[in-house]
C-alpha cells in the first residue's frame, strides 16, 4: 500500500486504523474546541491517530434554508486554532476549484465530497496543493470506478490519495454498504477508509433534511475494521438532536470512547497487534 504522511500520522500496511471524527459542521468555536479536544484526550488514552474534521461550508444541503456552516474564513480560522492550541492535523471539504489553495494554506488533508467525486476540475486543483486527499466514493458509483478518479489525481502529480467508502444509493432514500467493495477499493494500493456515520443516512429522509439511523454506526464500524479498513471517519457531537447538520446519524460525544474500545481490540487482532 502507498505510504501517506498527514503531521505525525504514517499510514501504511497494517498500521493501526486512525480516526477522523468532529462535528459535521463548525457550529461555533466552542463547540469546535470542546469537541476536538475531548476526542484527543480519548484517542490519545487508546493510542489512536486522529485528524480533527469539521466542514465551513454544507454545499449539498437538502434544503436552501438549512445551515451551511460560518463560511471559508472563519472556518479556517477557527481549524488554525485546532491546530495551534490542540496541536492536531485537520481535515475539511471543498466544493469549488478556487478553494483548494487556501484550504490547503490550513487543512493537512483536503476532502472531496461524495457528490463531486467525479468533478475533474476539482480534484485536478486540491491535486495540485500537494496535500493529501480523502475522496469519498459516490453513492451512485461502483467500487472499482474509483480507479478513475484516482487516476486523475496521479496524472495530477499526487498520489498521497485516500478513498473512503460511504455507502451506495439503494432505492430510495436510502444507502447499504457493501463490504466487498471495500477489499475492491484496497486493490488500488492506497488507504481506504470507511465513513461509518454517513453510511446509515437516509438522503432526503426527512422530506427538507436528510435523515438517518445511527445505532447501527457501532455496528458496520466493527464490520468495516475487521475486514482491515486504514481509516475511520465519524461524525461525533455532544447533542445529535440538536446540532445545526447531520443530527439524525452522529455518534454522541459521550458514546465515542465505548465504541473505539470496541475497535480497536478488533483491529488489533486483524492486524496482529493484539498482546
């Protein structure tokens, strides 16, 4: 598997799985700090890499009146801050070619939303910023056209690319994950990571907002690791029922150190690292 650096993270084969969680969206500073700091002090109890996400902008949205996020300034300034004071890499999404470069003046990974996947001009610019990239798979794509995408990433001049698995369209307003596409996404030679907390939305759902399942996020979590994902991506809140975007699938705060116990002793054992 192609080695990728992000900070003090190596990620290569058979390294135990790192984390990305945060919220969805930057709410506020508050909620910001407190979240990425709570999660340091549990991924750091457990000896689990972690990348610190939050989105400034929700460019896909179900609803023109939902909340999209503080915008591009504010944003970065409040992930420079997570990086400064909590001495954490950071992950966040762009939705526009123009935004790579600034993005990538902060963020130490550059994510590519499911939607725009296949956006060439997109992922020719945040392949250009040099930085690495986590690029979901779409819900409509299957496993093995991703190749397409990462193709164009390498032809760009950066191969430091992440895919990440996050659940495929079935009928309506709904997503399954099929874990054989994971161990096809592997076969490309570069890290893959699962998305356990988008998987269990239900796009639309709601009618004006997307809706979701999040007790069953532990559960394809554990199938997703025990099959040797690289990476796993949570959304993680200190109250789902009220937060501004993607309430309905995130894991709440207080649950997250249970469930990456639970993790972590299966990737151990996959991996060869139990004692």
């Amino acid at each position: 598997m192609n080695q990728i650096n992000i900070g003090h993270i190596t990620i290569k084969d058979d390294s135990p799985f790192f984390l990305i969680a945060g919220p969805c969206s930057i709410e506020s500073e508050e909620l910001v700090m407190n979240v990425a700091s709570t999660i340091k002090e549990i991924t750091s109890d457990l000896e689990i890499p972690f990348i610190f996400k939050a989105s400034f902008d929700k460019a896909n949205r179900t609803s023109i009146h939902s909340y999209r996020g503080p915008g591009i300034d504010e944003g970065l300034r409040i992930l420079q801050k997570v990086k400064d004071e909590l001495d954490l890499p950071v992950i966040t999404d762009i939705h526009l070619p123009e935004q790579a470069a600034k993005v990538a003046e902060v963020a130490d990974v550059i994510q590519i939303p499911a939607f725009l996947c296949r956006q060439t001009d997109l992922l020719i610019a945040a392949a250009q910023t040099g930085k690495p990239l986590n690029i979901k798979k779409a819900q409509f794509m299957a496993p093995w056209d991703m190749e397409n995408v990462l193709k164009k990433c390498i032809d760009s001049g950066n191969d430091q690319v992440m895919l990440c698995e996050r659940g495929t369209s079935f009928g309506y307003n709904n997503l399954v994950v099929d874990m054989p596409g994971i161990i096809e996404m592997k076969k490309f030679g570069q890290p893959i990571v699962f998305d356990a907390t988008h998987s269990v939305q239900k796009p639309g759902g709601k009618g004006d907002a997307t809706g979701g399942n999040r007790e069953y996020v532990e559960y394809l979590a554990r199938a997703a690791v025990a099959i040797g994902i690289d990476g796993l991506f949570m959304e993680v809140h200190p109250d789902p029922d009220s937060a501004l975007s993607d309430g309905p699938n995130m894991v709440p705060l207080d649950k997250l150190e249970d469930i990456l116990v639970t993790l972590k002793t299966i990737d151990d054992t996959v991996k060869g690292n139990a004692n």
